[in-house]
C-alpha cells in the first residue's frame, strides 16, 4: 500500500474508531425540510438557531443567535474574540445580497516589521481587534426581526446555566487544557475545577463570558467595545505585551460588502471579497473549469483531478500575487474575467503538471492553523445566511480575558509576517498582506451560496485555512458538473493544492489508487489528508425540497422544524 495511503487509513480508522468510542456518535444523515433548516457543528448552537426560526426570527436573527451561542458551546472556534463573514442571501435575491465583513484588524501600533523569528503565535501580540460583535450587530440592524435582547439572552442562559457536553467536545476540553500549561486563565475557565477529565454528560457553567453576554444583550456592541469588556480586553493587552488598546476597540467597525459574484455553467455564485481571498480565487477557479468538459471524464479520474489541481495552482499562486485588504491594495478586477480564465485554461498542459515556480517568476522564493466553524441557515421564506467565523487557530491565541471569560483570536497571523519571505513550504512574503495599521489580514473564509434563477440550491462553506476555497470548490464541482445528492457531495473526497507547497493533499488516495499513479506519473506529488467540515443546506432534484447535511469528518447537526 502507498506510504501515505496507509498512514491516512491507520489515521481515519483511528478517527473513526476514536469517534465511535469516544464521540458516541456521528454526523447526522441528510433530512428534508419542512419550514427552517440549519446545519452546525456544535448541537445545542443549532437548536438555538432553529429554535429563532420557529419563534418567527428570520435566517439573519438565527444566525446572530447561533454565533453567539456557539462562543459558549463550541469555544474553539465559535467566539466574540474573533471575526468573520456572513452572506446573506434575501429571499429570491432581492434586496441584493451582501456581506457582512467582520474581519479582525490589526491595532492602529501594528507595523510591517512588528514580528521576529522568536515570536509566540500563541501570544497578545498575534491578537488582532475582534469584529464579531459588530459583525452581528450590523447584520441584526439590517436583516434582523426580532429584538437584539432576544437573540443574545439564549447565549447568555448556556454560559450562566451551563450545558450538557457531548463527547466531542469533552474531548476538545481535554486537549486544550492538557496542552495550555503556559495559560492559567484559560485551564480555569475550561478546566474541570477539581481537576478532572471532562467526560459526556457533565455541565460547562461559564460565569464570567455570561456576565460579558449579558452586558451586550443590554447595551448592544458597546458593552464589548465600550466601558468594562474593553477595559479588561485592554488590561489584558497590557499584561501579555498586545497591542489592542481602547482607542482600537472603540474604532473597530464591521463594514457592509458585496459579494463577489461569478456564474458556472449557468448557476450564480456568490462569495465574500477581500480581506477574503475566497470569492476571487472560487469564481477564478469555477471560471478556469468552465473551459473543461469534466462530467464527461468522470468525477475522481486523473483527467479530471489534474484539471482541478492544475486550476488551484494558478488560482493560488495569484492569490499570492494580489490579493489583500481592499481598502488598501489595489486587487485586479481581470481576477474574475472571464477571459482571464480562458487565457489560464489554454496554460494547462493535459499531460504533465505545472511547476509551481514556473508560474512566478517575478516572486522571489525563500523556504495557517485550523480552527475556524461554518454554519448555514435556510428559512421559511427562503432567505439564507452562509456564516462562517474564526479565532485562527483552534482556542485561538489561547488567552482567555481575565473577568470576561472569552478567548481572543491570534488572526495577526494571517498576515505576511516577514516581508518578502515567500517559500516553497508555502509561507507567502508578497506585498499586499503586510501589515499596516488598521489594515484587515487576508482570509480563505468561503462562506458561498450558489443560486438557480433567483432560487437557492446550495449554501456552503468550511473551516480549514487555506483549504477552505478548495473544500467549496469541491462542493459546487460535486453538485453542479456530477449532480451528486447533497450528503454524497459533502462525503466526496476532496483535493488541495495552494501554489505552494508544491504538493497535492487528497482525500480519496487510498479509494483512488489507479488515478493517484497517474497523477504521479503526470508530475504531481500526493499526500493524503482530512479536509475541512461544510456543513451544508441543497436542494434537492428529485424531490426539490431542501435537505441538511452535516459533515461526518467532524460532528454535527441538521436541525429543522
Ligand atoms: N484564519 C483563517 C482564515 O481566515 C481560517 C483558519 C482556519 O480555518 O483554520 O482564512
């Protein structure tokens, strides 16, 4: 058996078993809908969401319900010391959907050359100005139905009551604590407090992030960016070395965006813009595709597969080339040009695959962390919110402000620390993600919603850093070129290429043996890895009424009334 075959299944089969003993359960199949769906990794953050719409919420106050319960349920990515983007799609397309941009920011101190070889990703100088609670708060002011309070107070009543965990989470508890000796305040937070293993059935009560819950529910975003929260985020800062002061916080603003929009073979996508790169590089790449007949060679056939690998290389090495902060780098519009795409096509040697350094001559080369939650939501009237949110790295920067009981992201490092150091390992130098002040880093997240004359059909989106783009890649090529049903799209194996590392990672390299040989032979180099949770809503063809389905590489819930 391959080498890397073999350590993948020894890893899966250990998952898995790990899953069944540990998790006691997997990801639900698909269901169908009746009136509201949504789909998350984190259980009771569903049924929060699910129970706003049934209570009349729309998919907009679901969405804001779920973030904020899921920074007390699911606390290694769910956060109010993160950001993120939000699509939201209004029923039949009109008014135009938009997206909510709540990237974190870097502190108005930051500079260029602010980090050394020798400085912690695990610090409060990796901590970028949070942006979820305006985030949500902007999207509450412009879609939202029901009053704020009664979207923030179920939050509220999981961090002041506590929850039941589930094993997954134990587990995740478990990990965090044992791996967190350097970080007293966050093993109390989410440490047994006799010191014991967290086990399925026992109660997490988190006191402090209540109070800072409630304190929002009453005041709306100022009682994070204003008074006491800021003033303990800003003491926090102090302490640790940050940057983040009262000044930065009391400036931070979410922004309204449009989406990025591009058509594939008919649909329209639709994706956030920069500080993502994920609208531009998804519809570069859909683009590029358009010019392949790839039902016709089959799904999982080396043809087929060195296409996608071939497109992604291109996609991402201009990624590299171009993308970052909007407000403060000029980004090409030719990006998302039909034509530009035509012109990548024809570069595409069918035999023999790229090398990557072929590709940038002009980018001189020298030598990103996962935890990041995605969530969809349909309604009742057909409104849709693809939301996706992160602290980085899972726990984020790992410090937990003291009083206040969340945990802070470490998002400065998607940032191009070290200027003009791009490397074949894939650390990127290019100019338009270095930091400045005040400047957004650049994202993967790739919350996507995919439409048919006017209607819904897909909503989408994963964690998983720079794979994110190639996870939702995936999920339109699976659904619209091989009309897979919405959980065989979401089980598919599925494909990445960055530009670099110069090699492929590929879910089905134990399934697909013959094509893998192939590939190798071609020029490409095929390791194999998990890859990133997209929990997603579709239609369904043959019944044409929606379906949920969660990702079974991770745990999850389809909820829905
Ligand atoms: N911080 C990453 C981004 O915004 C996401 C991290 C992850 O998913 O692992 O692209």
């Amino acid at each position: 058996m391959h080498r890397a075959c073999m350590l993948l299944f020894t890893s899966l089969t250990l998952l898995f078993t790990v899953s069944l003993v540990l998790l006691g359960s997997i990801a639900e199949p698909a269901r169908s809908q009746r009136h509201g769906i949504v789909v998350a990794v984190s259980p009771p953050g569903a049924d929060v969401g699910c129970g706003i719409l049934q209570k009349g919420g729309n998919a907009v106050d679901a969405a804001v319900a779920m973030a904020f319960a899921m920074a007390v349920t699911y606390p290694a990515a769910g956060n109010i010391g993160g950001g993120g983007f939000m699509l939201i799609y209004p029923a039949g397309g009109k008014p135009e959907p938009v997206v909510i941009d709540y990237r974190e920011k870097a502190p108005l101190a930051a500079h260029k050359t602010m980090y050394t070889k020798r400085d912690s990703r695990y610090s409060a100088k990796a901590v970028g100005v949070p942006g979820t609670v305006r985030g949500l708060a902007l999207a509450h002011a412009r879609f939202g139905t029901l009053p704020w309070k009664d979207l923030v107070m179920p939050a509220v009543k999981l961090a002041e009551e506590g929850f039941v965990i589930d094993a997954p989470l134990a587990h995740s508890l478990n990990w965090v604590v044992a791996d967190s000796p350097e970080f007293p305040e966050l093993r109390r937070v989410f440490g047994k407090s006799n010191g014991a293993a967290w086990k399925a059935g026992d109660r997490l009560v988190q006191k402090d992030l209540a109070q800072t819950l409630r304190l929002i529910a009453e005041q709306g975003p100022n009682g994070f960016y204003q008074g006491t929260v800021a003033e303990l985020l800003a003491a926090e800062m102090k302490r640790g070395g940050g940057l983040i002061t009262l000044k930065d916080l009391a400036a931070y603003e979410a922004k309204i965006r449009r989406p990025i929009h591009g058509t594939y073979r008919g649909y329209d996508v639709y994706a956030p813009p920069p500080p993502s790169s994920g609208g531009t590089c998804l519809i570069e790449m859909l683009n590029v595709l358009e010019n392949f007949d790839l039902r016709s060679q089959g799904r999982f056939s080396p043809e087929t597969l060195h296409l996608m690998i071939e497109t992604m290389r291109r996609a991402y090495c201009d990624r590299a080339r171009y993308l970052g902060d909007a407000d403060f780098v000029k980004v090409p519009a030719f990006l998302t040009d039909k034509g530009y795409a035509r012109k990548l096509a024809q570069s595409i040697d069918r035999n023999k695959a790229t090398r990557s350094e072929d590709l940038a001559k002009d980018i001189p080369l020298k030598g990103e962390g996962d935890s990041t939650t995605h969530f969809s939501i349909l309604d009742g009237d057909g409104m849709a919110v693809a939301n996706t949110y992160t602290l980085e790295h899972s726990y984020g920067s790992r410090i937990v402000v003291k009083g206040a009981g969340f945990v802070l992201n470490n998002e400065m490092m998607d940032f191009n620390w070290f200027p003009g150091e791009t490397t074949r390992e894939g650390g990127i130098g290019t100019e338009p993600n270095q930091i400045a002040p005040g400047k957004r880093m650049l994202s993967s997240q790739t919350p996507t919603i995919v439409t048919k004359n006017g209607q819904v059909v897909l909503i989408t989106g994963s964690p998983g850093s720079r794979t994110i783009i190639n996870t939702v890649l995936c999920m339109i090529v699976n659904t619209i070129d091989f009309d897979m049903d919405l959980q065989a799209a979401v089980d598919a194996p599925r494909l990445h290429h960055a530009w670099f590392p110069d090699t492929v990672r590929f879910e089905g390299i134990c399934e697909y043996p013959e094509a893998v040989r192939r590939l190798e032979a071609m020029g490409h180099s095929i390791h194999g890895t998990r890859q990133g949770d997209a929990h997603s809503i579709g239609l369904d063809r043959k019944t044409g009424k929606y379906i949920g389905a969660a990702d079974h590489r991770i745990d999850g819930k389809v909820a829905e009334f």
